[in-house]
C-alpha cells in the first residue's frame, strides 16, 4: 500500500467523522485493516495524520475517537497594562534589515554578508574542534578566554605606533556580539537622560541600544570624510556630553572612512573635552581599497573605547566580539556585562579563535577583499545604468553598503512597496538617522547573495522611481 491508500482512508474517514458526535470511537485498527484491504501500517499513517488535523485523538489502551471542537478563546493581556505601566522608551520594532524574505527575492537590505563570502570550511572544523575542547563542557572567565582576549590586545597592538603603549589582554572584555557592548558601554558611562554625541546617520542598532538605555542622542551631521571637527567641538561645548560614538571606518550604512588627519583631530577635540571616543570597527575585515588603521591605535590614555566584531566576518552564528578599554571605564562596562550575561559562551569563543589563527584565515580575507571589490563595482555600475536619477555620494573603500539620496520629492514607503511588489527587498534609510532624516535614502547591501541579480534589481529600482513621487 502507499500513500494514494492512506490518502482514500482518510478521506473517507473524515466522512464519518463529520457526522459523528465528539468523542465517539473509531474502529480499531483491526476493523479498519479489514474495512478497507489495506496494511496495518497504512492505516496508522491515515489516523497520523487525522490526529495531526487535530480531528481525533487517541487514548492509550482504549482507541482512538473523535476529538471534540474547541473554540478558541481570545486571550485577555489587559492586566498587563495596568502591571506594566507606560513604557519609559518607545521600543521600536525590529530593524528591516533583520527580515527574513523568500529565496526568490532580490534582497538588497540584509546587514550581513551572503554565505559564499564565509570561510565556511574553517568555522566548521573549527565548531567541531572547539565541541571536542574543554571549552564545550567548562565556564569561561567573565572578561573572556586569556588567549583570545591575548589575540584581540595583540591585533590592535600591531598597529601601534612607536611611543603609544598597546592595549593588553586584560584591557579587553570579550561580548556576545557588540550590540550587547554599545549597549553596556551607553547604560553604564553615559547614563539616563545625559547627552550621547552621535554621527548622523549612523548605525541603527547604536541608536537603539542607546535609546533602550534611555540616553539623550544629539546628532552630529557626517558626510564621506567624517564629522567636522568644529561642528563636533560645538556639540560637546553646547550640551556637555562627555561621549562622543562613531564609525570611523566603512561606517554604516553611508560607507565613509575618515582619513588619518581627520582621526587627529577627532582625538584632540575628544581629548580637550574630557570625553570618550567609541570607535565601532565594526567593519575591520572588509576593506577593498584600504587596510584600515583604528584610531584606538593612537590612545593610551583611555579616551577611545574600541569594539572590534567577527560576527558578520567569521559567521552570523559566532556572536563574538570585544570592547577594548582602559581604566575605570572598563571596570564599569565589565561589571554591567556580568551582571547581563555572566559570561561568553566558551565553546564559541574557542571557535573564533579557532578560526581567525589558522594560516587559511589571511588567505581567506584577501580572497574577500578582491569578491567584495567586483560585487561593489556590479553594483554601482548597475545603478548608474538602470537608476541614474540616483545620487551615489561616496563609493566606498570597504563595508558591506552602498548609500543612496533619492530625488528629493521621492515617496519612500510606495518606493519599497512596489519595489517589494516586483521582488526586490529594500532598506529605506530613515532609520539610520538619529533624529529627522536629512532626506530621503536607501541603503543597499553589495554582498548579499545572487549578484547576477544586481542589474535587474537595479532596473526595477529606476523603474519604480519614475512612479514614486509625492
């Protein structure tokens, strides 16, 4: 017997059940077996899956019988307002970027880079190794394993120029992912209602995490070459901020990379007021023109707090990164973070290591830089083409993104509905902004998968644009 025979039982079977009062037996399997010449086993499939309907239901030692209708009751959550109370921060939903779409898609507005751009062979040997290790069974230290806390210190170390002490191992504290680090770092130094400065437009999670942490943002206008300085020494002047966030390099979603002269002069207006530097570099591992250089390379004295990720690098599925700081201020973030997450997963943090010290991790770094290189240039020349009523600012040096201004007069939201209509998923860029948005925007993921898709995701963004105006 096969499938068609279990499929005609229960058709037939649900015959007799629609005219028969809940809770009355069916025939065992026996009579049924008889009833309708088929095997045993076929016949257990047919009440599988009637049971599976939720039509019947089987008592243990008795039989099996018809399963009596139950009308769903609508849940009633309104103590919960009283309980709750007002929300003290409005919680936003989660960011379009995190959307799961259908394979067919064109999906331009994913964070993350597309799984043919992973060293897919070494983050599973090393899963493996690390699932074998020690590390699978024991509870790390709260500031994270001495050899990878060793790895990051020395990473940053390398870079630092002659007369600047290094960072040690036990300036850094190893993070489940850096969003968990901005937010430690904006609810433990800033503190509610204090200012935050803030690039502007700037990485959505930073706006989140310090919104969550109810801090004050006041934004700082950023364009291809960084904030300027003076605007940036206004701002501390005019509001007292002591703490100042940014992505110096490949910063998203814009793709701007300061230049050396202009991390100068950030540092000294940090330093002449008494602040902080948080330099995300959340992008180290992706530059296509440049190699970057952090500024928290040219600070020992404490004023730049680094956070360095391998989550978008080794793997989505390996959240690990690390804050980099020095004096009291690492003691305060170190303490918020035990009290969040006690400790890293060990097993983890072995397999990143794991990863980014194996000789193929350099081969696999310089073989991104080349892919991610042809997937910006298809993609830039794609919109020029098929979309030249775009405005392209800055092609950057590096990162994941492409930044785009739309006509002024475009209607955003009916750009991406209809462009979502004909497949093509979009990243509207108002959400990048900490306060209104200079414009409207949107921001593209160049290494996201299928880019022999790029020139017809282009053609239908110039096309919709044609019909989005307000």
């Amino acid at each position: 017997m096969n499938n068609d025979s279990s499929s005609r039982i229960v058709a037939r079977l649900k015959e007799r059940i629609n005219t028969s009062p809940p809770g009355a037996r069916l025939p065992s399997t026996r009579a049924l077996v008889a009833e309708f010449a088929a095997s045993p086993v076929t016949v257990q499939k047919a009440l599988q899956a009637l049971k599976m309907q939720g039509l019947v239901e089987g008592r243990p030692g008795v039989g099996t019988f018809v399963r009596a209708a139950r009308t769903a009751r609508p849940s009633d959550y309104g103590w919960q307002s009283a309980a709750l109370g007002s929300p003290q921060t409005l919680v936003p939903s989660a960011s379009a970027t995190m959307r799961t779409v259908p394979n067919d898609a064109i999906s331009f507005h994913s964070g993350y880079p597309d799984r043919e751009l992973l060293a897919e062979r070494l983050v599973q040997a090393a899963l493996a190794r690390a699932a074998r290790g020690e590390t699978a069974l024991s509870r790390p230290p709260v500031a994270g394993l001495p050899d990878l806390q060793s790895w990051f210190a020395r990473e940053l170390g390398e870079t630092t120029p002659a007369g600047i002490n290094p960072p040690t191992p036990s300036d850094v504290i190893v993070l489940p992912g850096s969003q968990s680090g901005l937010s430690s770092i904006f609810g433990a130094l800033v503190g509610n209602g204090q200012p935050l400065l803030i690039e502007s437009p700037t990485y959505w999670g930073a706006i989140l995490a310090a919104r969550n942490a109810d801090v004050r943002l006041v934004p700082v206008p950023s364009g291809p070459e960084g904030p300027d300085p003076s605007e940036l020494a206004r701002a501390f002047e005019e509001t007292g901020a002591r703490m100042f966030y940014a992505q110096p390099h490949y910063a998203n979603p814009t793709g701007a990379q300061w230049s050396g002269e202009r991390g100068e002069e950030v540092l000294e207006v940090v330093r002449d007021h008494g602040a902080f530097l948080v330099e995300d570099d959340w992008a180290h591992d992706f530059g296509i023109d440049t190699t970057p250089v952090p500024i928290a390379a040219r600070d020992d004295s404490g004023h730049v707090i680094y956070i360095r990720s391998l989550t978008k690098s080794v793997s989505p599925a390996i959240r690990v990164a690390a804050v980099i700081a020095r004096g009291p201020a690492r003691e305060r973030i170190l303490a918020d973070r035990g009290a969040e997450t006690m400790y890293v997963s060990g097993l983890l943090q072995a397999a990143a290591l794991d990863v980014v010290t194996q000789p193929g991790w350099q081969t696999h770094l310089r073989s991104l830089r080349h892919q991610l290189q042809s997937r910006r240039d298809l993609l830039v020349a794609s919109i020029r083409e098929h979309a030249p009523q775009v405005h392209i600012e800055n092609i950057p040096k590096g990162g994941l993104h492409l930044w785009l201004r739309l006509p002024d007069g475009t209607n955003l939201d009916k750009l991406m509905r209809d462009c979502e209509n004909d497949g093509v998923i979009l990243a509207g860029g108002n959400e990048w902004f900490p306060a209104e948005p200079a414009g409207p925007f949107i921001r593209l993921n160049y290494s996201g998968p299928n880019p022999g898709a790029y020139h017809q995701g282009a053609r239908i963004l110039g096309r919709a644009l044609k019909h989005s105006y307000q």
